[in-house]
C-alpha cells in the first residue's frame, strides 16, 4: 500500500508541476498578446475603468455598545421597529465643505426620530488602507446629524455612521469631484424597476421588485467605462436602505443616491420636476459636474433632463413616454441599446 500511495503522489506531483509550468507558459502568451493591444483591440475601451476602491470595502469594526443617553429613547423610539437610518449621499468638487448629513429613525408606521443620541461616523475610501473615525455627533430634534469630514481630495468614499446605543448602522457615498470626468444619471422607477414606486403599495417589499431586462448592465457599463453613475429619485429618504439593498440583489453599482429629504410618501409631477431639477443644476452650476446623458421613464424626467441642458439625442426614455419630445425612444428593455452602446461608447474622461 504504502508503495502504491508513493507513486500516486510521484505522478501527482508529476502532473501538478506539468499544469503549472503550462499555466506558467500560458499566462506569458496571453500577457505578449493583451501587451500588443491588436488582438483585443475591440475591448480596449474597457481599460478606461481604473477601479474604486468602493469596489472592495474591508468589514468595519463597530465599537463597544454604549447606554442611551436618553431614557426616552429606550422605551419610546427603537421600540417603533426596525431602523430607517440613511445617510444622504454627497457630491462635492474639491475645496468644498464636506458636511455629510445622517437621518436617524425607527419604524415603519412613524419613523420616530432619534434624538439627541450619539451617532460615530468612519470614512473610507480613495488614497485610505483602513476605516477612519471622523466624527462623534449628538442627533438633533429632527433625527439628523452632520458631521464634517476632514477634507478628502478628489475620490469616491463610503460613509458608515454607527449608534453606539444600539449599534445600528447606517451608510453612504461621498463622491469629490475628478474634474473633466462625465456623469449619466439614472431614474430607479420605471427606468430600472419594472413598475413605478407608486405602484408599489406595500413599502417593505420594494426591495423584491424586478429590474428591467439589462438595466443593471446597462449602468455596469458606464461604470467600467469611467463614467460616474448618479441615481436621481423623487423616493422618499427612508427608503434609502431599501434601495441600496436592492442594488446590491441585483447587481447594480453602489454609488450617489439623491432621493427626496421629505417625511411624505410621494411628491406630485410638479414637485417631483422641480426637485430634480434643482439637484441636476446644484450638480451642473455648485459642483462643476459634465451631465453627459440621463436615462429616464416619465415626461417630469424629460423636463427635468432638458432643464439640465442635457441634449435630447442623451436622453433616453423608456415605457410609455419613450421618444417624447425629441428624446431616445428605448423599446421594451435595455438588451439592444446595451449591445449598440458596447460598440460605441467612449471613456468617460
Ligand atoms: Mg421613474
């Protein structure tokens, strides 16, 4: 037995050392051919992604619970139900004040604010190895902190803000901005969601809705490309969690979220047009950003996209309102406009 088993690992070896030396003879082959840049000449264009470090976070890890300071807090508000905290995304050119706002509250029915509690926020991101404690702040009345991030340059950061009576955690994205780099922006419902938040009557299931047929390829897409994706939504802040979880089910990049700061369900289509536009202009006029093209599904994006002085041949429109007013008609899902754009579309910078 003991010979047997001697020679099978002989030729184990035998065979390990002949499939590395291949893998070995292989890999120097396909680095000469990707070195010359012909033979994949057509996938060039995948190059000008130069990665995220959001692309890969390390766990953080939470610090030690901590009393309320309140006793109210205790017997009035995380007993409402689960947390609704949010962090609102923000996007910054450089030199700018980086004041990132946190929302506190529990319960689906009432959204009881948390407050006067003490919320830690940690940065992590561009030019960092590790999570950074920034900042120790106190809610306010409203739920609502904001805490100001020592000045970071040009990059993409993820935001964590912890409560340390609880150790609930809350998360967001501050993006300062890489002069000359392009952005497209996304509407989520009707555009990326098969149905329309309204349509949506139960709203702890939203994150069980279906993405439109290569939505999320779509939006992949411009990432590897270099772009900088933003999600505009007239969605109510506190379904900031809910959202982010269903991009993460389905594949979506995890980048700027901009949703409503309102308590209120929905917003009507005038409301809902003004506070796009008004996002898409603090982007374009305070923030120096390059709104290249806008995907949408509603004539209040339509309004919103052309008020942003994006042209009408970079505004595409899918459902109902596709084609309108001069804008891309896109028909039924994202699959054939993917495989056209593939071909097309140039580095984002
Ligand atoms: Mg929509």
């Amino acid at each position: 037995m003991k010979n047997v088993n001697n020679g099978r690992t002989a030729s184990r070896a035998l065979i390990v050392t002949v499939l590395a030396c291949l893998a070995i003879v292989l890999a120097g082959i396909s680095y000469h051919y990707t070195g010359t840049g012909m033979l994949y000449g057509a996938t060039e264009a995948e190059d000008c992604y130069a990665g995220s470090p959001l692309d890969s976070v390390p766990a953080l890890k939470l610090p030690a619970k901590e009393r309320w300071r309140n006793l109210t807090t205790a017997l009035f508000i995380v007993t409402q139900g689960p947390p609704y905290h949010m962090v609102h995304d923000l996007v910054v050119a450089p030199g700018q004040p980086q004041v990132v706002v946190g929302k506190f509250d529990y319960g689906s029915i009432f959204h009881k604010d948390l407050e006067y509690e003490k919320v830690y926020v940690y940065i992590y991101g561009t030019g960092m190895s590790a999570w950074q404690k920034v900042a120790t702040c106190i809610t306010d009345w409203d739920g609502k902190v904001y805490a100001q991030i020592p000045a970071r340059g040009p990059g993409e950061y993820m935001i964590k803000m912890v409560v340390p009576g609880d150790l609930s955690v809350a998360y967001g994205y501050m993006m300062v901005l890489d002069t000359g780099r392009n952005t497209v922006v996304f509407d989520v419902d009707g555009t990326l969601t098969t149905t329309d938040f309204e349509a949506v009557e139960d709203y702890l299931n939203v994150d069980d809705g279906d993405a439109i047929y290569y939505s999320s390829e779509l939006v992949n897409l411009y990432k590897r490309r270099g772009y900088q994706v933003v999600y505009l939504t007239a969605r109510p802040y506190w379904t900031a969690r809910m959202t982010r979880s269903w991009f993460n089910l389905k594949g979506f990049p995890n980048t700027i979220l901009h949703t409503t700061l309102n308590n209120i369900d929905t917003i009507d289509a005038n409301e809902t047009e003004e506070y796009k536009i008004d996002f898409l202009l603090h982007l374009r006029n305070d923030v120096g950003m390059n709104l290249i093209s806008a995907y949408g599904n509603s004539s209040t994006d339509i309004g919103a996209y052309k008020a942003a002085g994006i042209p009408d041949d970079s505004i595409f429109i899918i459902g109902d309102s596709a084609g309108d007013e001069g804008t891309v008609p896109i028909t039924g899902n994202y699959y054939n406009h993917y495989w056209e754009l593939e071909e097309v579309l140039e580095c984002g910078y």
